[in-house]
C-alpha cells in the first residue's frame, strides 16, 4: 500500500483535489434556493430549442440572450431531447468545468515552476477561490468559458515548450469552444499574435527559422478558428435573430474612435448622473 | 481625474474578485522569483497574462468604469499561478519568526499550515450562504392557487422569471423599471401596460418592492388618476416590503 502510495502521490493527492473541488461546487449548488436570472433565460433557450428549433430559442426568448453565443442553450437543448434535462446538463457542464480549473492550473504551474510541489499548491487554490467557487455552481456561461480558456493556456504553455504543432491545433480548438460561450474567446487569437511578435524579435537570429515555425502555427489556429465558427456564425445570423459573433463591428469602431478622440469621460460622467 | 476614478474603481472591483489572500500572496511572490524556470513557456504565461489584462482594462475605459465581476474572474485565476511563488516565502518569513521566538517548526509544516488556512477563509466565503427570498416561492404558491392560465403579472422586482418557473405557471410575466430605483420610468411603464388594450378584461398582478408601500400607492393613484388594485400579499424584506397587488374593477379608496 505504501509503495503505491509512494507511486502515485502527486496523482492521488492532484485527482483528490480536483475530487474535493467538485465536492466543494456540489455543496454550494444545495445552498441556493433559486436560480439565477440568466440561468432561466438559458433553460428557456434550451427548451424551445429543443422542441421548436433553434429558431424560436432566439426570436421567442428575451431581448438579452439574442446575443449569448450558442453552445449552453444547445448543450441545455440536447440535455432537454435525451430525457436528461436542461437544467441538469447545464449544472454539470458548469461543476465539471469548474473542477476541472484546478486540473489546467496544475498542468500549467508544472510547467513555470523549478518545484512540483508549487502546481499542486495552484490546484488547491483554484479549487478553493471563492468567487470561482460559488460561480461554478450556477448554470451561467462564464465558467465554462473560464475553463476552456486555461485549457488553451495549458495547450499553448505546452506548445511553446515542445513547439509541436499538434498543440497548436488544441490551442485552437479550445478558443473555439471559448468563444462558443463567450465571445472574449476570440482574445485567445490575441494573445497568438502577442506571442508570435515577442518570439521573432526574440529569436530574431533565426528569424526566417522561427517567422517559419510560427506562420505554419498560424495557419492552423486560423483555419480551425474560422472553419469551426463562420458557418455557425453565418447560420445564426441568416436563420435567426441571435447576433452572437467573433467578431463585433460596432463595438470595435466604437472602441476605436474612443481611443482615437480620447474621450473615456463621457459614458462615465452618464453613469454619474444616472 | 475621471482616468484616475475609471482606474481606481477597475482595481476596487480587482481586488474584489481576487479576495484579499492573493494580493498577499502576489506581493510575497516578489520575492520568490527564483523558483520560476526561466523558459519559453513563462514568457508565453506573461504576454497572456497581459493581453487579458490589457483588454479588460481597455474594456473597463470603454465602458465608462462599470464592469461585471464576471468578466474580470478569469484574470485572478492567471494571477493565481505567479502567487504560488508567494507561499514558501510567506512559510519562510513565519519560519523565521518563531525562530526569533525560539519556537522551532519545519518550513513545510508551515507551508500546509498557511495552505489550510487559506482554504479554510476561501471555503468560509464562497460556502456562505446567498440571501434568502422567501416571497419568490411565497408568491409563486398564491398564483398557483388564485391565478389561472393566462393572467399576467407586472413585475418590478426583477424577480417575475423565477416566481413563474418556481411556481410553473402559465402567467405571462412582463417586467417593468423598479419603482425604488426610478419611479417615472416605472410609473410609465406601468401606465403603458394597463393601456395596452391586449391586456382588457385579463386577471392583472402586480409585484413591487418598495421601501414605503403608501407612498407608492400615492404615487400610483396621482399619476395614473387612481390605483384600481387591491393587496393580496405583503413580506418584509431587510428594510423593503414585497407586495402583490391583484386589479379590481372598482377602486378601492
């Protein structure tokens, strides 16, 4: 028993943490009686989605989800169609999820760090954040976009150090499966660029090498990114009223004549008087 | 100045989010550096880091200050990594001064001492339990009782989705401004359902959380020339009160 113990520590003491973390949200789902605002705009999305298509989960829900990107409410509607139930496919989306924070934040502190031991300190933390802790037992989207995210950290810390292409595909996939919750997903593409700029000037000995080695990287994340998202895009935009995109032109010229004017104030002075 | 209030409100709600212990914990970590393998992956963690932060700040500018708690959660999970650097050198500076008190203890039983106190305080404030609204199921039991398919409740207290799903009902829920945070806004509101003449002749609720109920009742009758409703409920709720109001045909003085 000992010798096993002595084998398998890290693993028991990792998966008894992420067990714990699990525990933790379970526990905190049993303490709130009522459900969240948009956790009933989910669970309406996904029924009607489920009996009248995904049509009438945009058009007949309220104003506020004709933006919420598709994959809870489709999640939630196939819950709905296999008997297992919206509600209950929503939570343990977001349990499992939040769980599974202490897993990516393991994976990626064994990397950074000289000592194990500082991973398994990072996974306990993540399992015990609070705020973490007590969004991960709402069926909300933010958490699932939350895990999805460090995953692709996981995969891109993982690519960096191997610079194998295989994990640039999951860097990739994992934005995708970001930005089908939120559309902030599309910030993992960001911070691609990011690197991709730090890392010429870095090897920029080998410059032609590397400028190689990163244009091959950025194929992949692209044509994954596009191919998985425009058609579910395009879709929903021709099909029905929802105006979930990767990409928002009215924030974005909105964003850049305030950078350009300058002019922060003015929405905060609005918020003053209001 | 307003750069500096965006600013200062943006790392309030930070810190926030964070909860105290990593901001310690990230401070601590300054001195830790050396425990970092100085490798490609670290430089691949910063620039993310960076990025998020960058646009959430970016993001907080653009919005004039106001910014969900929910939008920023993803930055204290990334600060969570460096501030693991924090712990061995907060376990060492304990160390040391119970040294000084002559009191010896390894560095590791200290590291799972501030580990578990950590946990302990994180565990105490996510497991608190959230407000309790008994009027949501109270209310949602006396529509299942009294109103019948197809009556519509007006709702000013954000709560309406939920009493029609705690109770199933087949009530059409239409939300309206709350009264306490804008009373035009929610007296024109109102005035507009109650012309709308699908709603004639429809068994009408109203749902309302006030702080004082006879001024709003005030408030109703001279701005809408009278306040055809009669109180079918009522709880106390910290200092505001729930009402649901059931419409008459003759006003009630």
């Amino acid at each position: 028993m000992k010798e096993i113990y002595t084998k398998y520590k890290t693993a028991i003491w990792l998966w008894g943490v992420v067990a714990l973390a699990l525990l933790f949200r379970w526990f905190r789902y049993f303490e709130s009686e009522l459900l969240e605002r948009d956790t009933l705009g989910y669970l309406q999305m996904g029924k009607l989605w489920a009996t009248e298509g995904v049509q009438s989960a945009y058009s007949r829900s309220h104003d506020l989800y004709y933006s919420a990107p598709p994959m809870l409410p489709a999640l939630m509607a196939l819950g709905e169609m296999t008997g297992i139930g919206s509600l209950n496919v929503g939570l343990w989306v977001n349990l499992l999820a939040g769980a599974s924070i202490s897993l990516a934040l393991y994976v990626i502190c064994r990397l950074l760090f000289e000592d194990p031991r500082y991973a398994l300190w990072a996974a306990i933390l993540g399992a015990v954040h609070p705020f973490t802790l007590r969004l991960s037992a709402l069926v909300m989207r933010d958490i699932p976009y939350v895990s999805m995210v460090l995953w692709a950290i996981v995969c891109g810390v993982l690519a960096v150090e191997k610079r194998q292409m295989r994990y640039w595909f999951l860097f990739s996939l994992f934005a995708v499966l970001a930005s089908l919750f939120r559309k902030e997903g599309t910030e993992l593409i960001l911070v691609f660029c990011g690197w991709s700029c730090w890392s010429l000037w870095r090897e920029r000995a080998h410059m032609w090498k590397e400028l190689w080695y990163l244009c091959r990287a950025g194929v992949i994340i692209i044509t994954v990114f596009l191919v998985c998202l425009l058609p579910v895009q395009i879709y929903l935009q021709k099909n029905t009223d929802c105006t979930w995109g990767i990409y928002n032109q009215e924030w974005m010229s909105s964003m850049y004549h305030k950078i350009t004017v300058g002019d922060f104030a003015g929405e905060y002075k609005e918020k003053q008087q209001h | 100045m307003i750069i500096i209030k965006i600013l200062l409100a943006y790392i309030g709600n930070l810190l926030d989010v964070s909860f105290a212990i990593l901001p310690i914990l990230l401070v601590a970590a300054m001195f830790g550096l050396k425990s970092f393998k100085k490798n490609a992956a670290l430089q691949f963690f910063i620039i993310t880091a960076g990025v998020f932060l960058g646009w959430r700040t970016l993001f907080c500018f653009y919005n004039g200050g106001g910014i969900s708690d929910r939008y920023i959660m993803i930055l204290p999970l990334l600060f969570t990594v460096p501030a693991v650097a924090g712990i061995p050198v907060l376990s060492r500076w304990l160390v040391r001064l119970l040294a000084w008190k002559n009191i010896k203890v390894r560095e590791q039983t200290v590291v799972w001492f501030c580990l578990i106190v950590i946990s302990a305080i994180s565990l105490g404030k996510a497991l608190n339990p959230p407000d309790r609204k008994p009027y949501v199921h109270e209310i949602a039991d006396y529509l299942k009782s009294h109103a019948g398919d197809g009556a519509l409740m007006i709702d000013a207290t954000a709560d309406g989705g939920r009493i029609v799903f705690m109770g199933d009902l087949k009530v059409e829920n239409r939300g309206v401004s709350k009264f306490s945070r804008n009373h035009e806004m929610f007296l024109k509101e109102f005035k507009a359902v109650m012309a709308d003449p699908a709603n004639a002749g429809r068994r009408i609720f109203l749902c309302v959380r006030v702080s004082s109920p006879d001024e709003f009742v005030t408030a109703c009758r001279t701005a809408l020339g009278g306040f055809p409703f009669v109180s079918r409920y009522s709880s106390r709720i910290k200092k505001d009160t729930v009402l649901l109001y059931e419409k008459i045909e003759t006003p009630v003085e």
